[in-house]
C-alpha cells in the first residue's frame, strides 16, 4: 500500500539529495509508444490513487484495536473565503464552486464558504475587517483547521490573516501547488512541481526573532567567547540561499531532461508526423477523448488535475497517414505563473503541434469562461497562432441549448461524449481533415521491389490514386520533400 501523500515542507525539499536519472525510461513516454496496452494503463494508476483514500468524520487519536494501534486518517476540515472585484454575482458563484472542488480534490472537506464585494482585496488582509471578525467566528463555530482564499496573497496578507484567525491560512496558488504535488507521478513532473513550490515559497519565508546565527562578541557582551561568533546569518537568509541552491539544481536537471522531449519532437519533424495536441480546462474530459480515439489506455478519473505528466501515442488516419495525439496537462482560471513557468517545457507540447484540439465541458456552467482562460495560457505560451479545434464534450449530460451557444459561437467546433463514444467519429474525421497536407505532389512508377517506398508513402504521404500493373505500381501521391528526394528516380510524366 502507497504512503499517504506528505505536505510539503522546506526543510524536506532542500535536504532531500534526490538526483533525476537520465535513462530512457524515466522521462516522457515516447512519441512514437504503441497505442496497446502497457504496464502503466489508467486502471492501475487509478487503483494506485485510490489504494489510500481519507474518510470524513474520523478522528485522528491512536486507539487499542486488539493491541494494534490503528491511526485513523481525517479529512481537513476547511472555510473558503473570496473576493468579488468584478463580473456578476453568477461568476463569483462560479468561482467558489471550482475553489471547492479544488479544496476536495486536495483531501479537504468544505464546511463553509463566504466571499465579500469589494473594488480590489485588501492590502492588509485581503477581505475587509468586519469579514475577518465574522470568518474567525466561522472558523471557532466549525472547528474549521484551514481557511482557503481565492486568490494569491501576499506574505503580508498571510501573516496578518493567520495571526487574527488562529488557524493555516491557504491561497489558491498553494492550493493548485499541493495538488500537483499529489498527481506528479513522473521524474520531470516531480521536478517541474518542486520547482514551481519552491519559487512559491521562496517569497513567503519566515525566520526573523529568535532564530538568528548573531555575531557573538567577548563573554562580557553576553557571548561565549573565542570561537562562537557565526556568519551573523539570519535564518531566512539561510532558508533562502538554500532554496536558491535547489532551484539552481532543478533547473539543470530539467533542461537534461527536457532533451530527451526535444529529440522526439525533432525525430517526428524530421519524418513529417503531424502531431495533435488535446488541450483544454481541467476535467474536461481530455484523457477520456484519448482513449476514445487511440485506445490509449490512460488514466481517466473526475478530478481536477488528474492527468499532470503528458501522454503521446500514435495513431493512423483512414487513408493511412500516421500522426501522434499528446494528451496535456489540463489549464484553470488564473493558473499560478509559477506554474506555467516550470510546466513551461511540457507545454511547448501544445505550441509545437500541428493542431490544438481544445476540448471544453459543455455541462459546466460558463464553458465560454473555460474556452478564455485557456486561451489565455496558449497566448502566454506562444500556441495562439496553432489552428484550433473546439471539441464541446460531455453532451450526455450537458444542456443542449448551452451545447448549441458554444457551437453557434465557435467557428470551427463540434460536440461529442467521450463517456457514451457519440460523435467520436465525426471529430476523428474533423482531425485527420485539419492535419497539415504534404507539400509535394509526385506520380511515379514504383518497382514492386520497392514496397518499401509505398510502404513509406502510405505512412507519411497522402496518396491519391494506386494502380498496380507490369511494370510496376503507377503512384500519385503528396509526400514531403525528403520522401520525393527518394522517389525522384521513379518519377513519370503527369498523365494529361
């Protein structure tokens, strides 16, 4: 049975002398991976998670069970607190519904959830200060261990937060941290979230008072004499360089491992493989809308970032072309930029692929505001320009006028369930119609001892007319430059 997941703590990460191993099996799965099974399907990786799971209402004391302690594990008990600054009263539901299911998705359990109307947060505690008097009668009332605020806070707005209501105060950003800290489950992964805590954290260290290395001076200055004086470093200070140090080393592991994701980007240009990139909101369905369309295999669970570590598999279009589709890690309103930052490798996926299918859930209740905010991420990471597929996903349960606005305002868009396969074929075949063509038109009377060229024109090209006499197989294909370089010697006359 797996550990339950730990909090994540400075000291832990710093002094773990953890190294990334650079072997094959260690980074991303291959571009080019089978699209059978593996010993890493979705089943698995979802029975791992599930193996420890915590159960509200338990007490966490030790008790005699037939002269076994047995430790019960108890959810965190936790009050949501927001700040509505601008848009409607339906938008600020909007956002204390996704706080809380990011808060249960953590291992929380939710017992309250205010949020107050203000013009921008409060410089000193981010809600005003009748709303902190009332939170911390919540909190007492409750017995609430945390409260979670909907946005990122300042080290100030936290420390002022926390010494007038007593209990851990949380931001959004530490929230989405923890969770990727859960679901990392691959070396670069572990890396990129370690990273982006770390650069979290780094702005938000304490250690001022009594925890100082001071300079000692004589014994008649209070202290021990010859051979006591320090840095004169104070803890923070300490922490900090520390930090520093991690980050430093992390970078380098990462960029080690990020070449091994180049090598495959670059193998697949260099054979023309068009790739696809499934990208949208988290929970939309993406992993689903994989192993619907590839028979992948990959974990599928309703969670918000269930799926962090990238999975590419290889597919063949009906006339035979072969193309990869990369299942990515899934975006959120306002996602953290040290985030994007450190998943910044993993997200040139998306960037540098030959189509974006963005799929959207069409059951939520502002799918518009879902197809903005990840289209703010694909600006910030330069995939703007990629042409875009919107895929509206979960029409079982979704309401077909909300379906139909979103179809009605997305030029170029269809909608499916990748929970009951309707419209899988259609958005299959809207796909391999807005794969890239290659460029160059042949006609060529292949020898039959070549099938290895026809062969490779089937795969790679995009074949327009077959037909198979004496001398040999008389082919009018597109294929890419390299593959006509090869087929140059073949070559006929156009017929007229």
């Amino acid at each position: 049975m797996t550990n339950a997941p730990e909090p994540f703590s400075l000291d832990s990460a710093l002094d773990q002398t953890s190294s990334w191993d650079l072997d094959p099996d260690g980074g991303m799965e291959s571009g080019y991976a089978d699209g059978g099974a593996d010993l890493t399907t979705g089943e698995l990786d979802l029975a791992e998670r599930h193996e420890l799971r915590r159960a509200a209402g338990l007490r966490t004391e030790l008790e005699d069970i037939t002269e076994v302690e047995y430790r019960q594990l108890r959810l965190e008990r936790v009050v949501l607190v927001g700040v509505w600054t601008e848009g409607t009263a339906e938008d600020a539901e909007n956002s204390m519904a996704e706080l809380a299911l990011l808060a249960e998705t953590a291992g929380s359990e939710v017992l309250d959830a205010l949020y107050q109307r203000r013009d921008k947060p409060d410089p000193a505690t981010y809600v005003g200060r009748g709303k902190v008097e009332g939170l911390r009668e919540i909190v007492t009332a409750t017995g609430a261990d945390t409260v979670i605020c909907d946005g990122e806070l300042a080290p100030g707005q936290l420390r002022n937060l926390e010494d007038k209501i007593k209990v851990k105060v949380v931001d959004r950003t530490a929230l989405i941290l923890d969770i990727f800290a859960q679901h990392a489950k691959t070396k670069e992964g572990k890396a990129q979230v370690e990273l982006a805590q770390l650069n979290y954290m780094k702005q938000r260290l304490r250690g001022w008072g009594g925890n100082l290395s001071r300079q000692a001076g004589g014994r008649v200055a209070g202290g021990a004499g010859i051979g006591s004086r320090g840095p004169g470093e104070t803890k923070i200070e300490n922490d900090r360089r520390r930090i520093n140090t991690k980050i430093a080393k992390l970078r380098r592991d990462l960029k080690h491992l990020e070449s091994t994701r180049s090598t495959q980007r670059s193998e697949r240009r260099r054979h023309a493989v068009p790739s696809v990139a499934i990208a949208g909101y988290t929970n939309a369905g993406k992993s689903s809308l994989l192993n619907r369309m590839t028979d992948a295999g990959v974990l599928v669970e309703d969670a918000l970032f269930a799926t962090l570590d990238p999975t590419t598999r290889r597919t063949t279009s009906a006339d035979g072309r072969v193309y990869t589709m990369t299942d990515t890690v899934g975006f959120v309103r306002h996602l953290p930029h040290q985030l994007v930052e450190a998943f910044r490798s993993t997200l040139e996926e998306v960037a540098d692929s030959d189509l974006v299918v963005h799929v959207v859930d069409g059951s939520h209740p502002d799918p518009e505001g879902q197809l903005a905010s990840v289209r703010e991420v694909f600006a910030e990471i330069g995939a703007q320009d990629v042409p875009e597929l919107v895929v509206v996903n979960k029409t079982d349960v979704a309401d077909p006028l909300v379906v139909a606005r979103v179809l009605a305002a997305e030029p170029h868009a269809l909608a499916v369930s990748a929970h009951t396969g309707a419209g899988i074929a259609e958005a299959l075949a809207a796909v391999e119609a807005d794969l890239p063509h290659p460029a160059v038109e042949v006609h060529a009377l292949l020898p039959y001892s070549r099938g290895d060229l026809l062969n490779q024109i089937h795969e790679r090209g995009e074949v327009l007319s077959v037909e198979h006499t004496a001398e040999g197989s008389l082919v009018e294909a597109r294929v890419n430059e390299d593959l006509a370089g090869a087929l140059a010697e073949y070559a006929v006359p156009a017929p007229a």
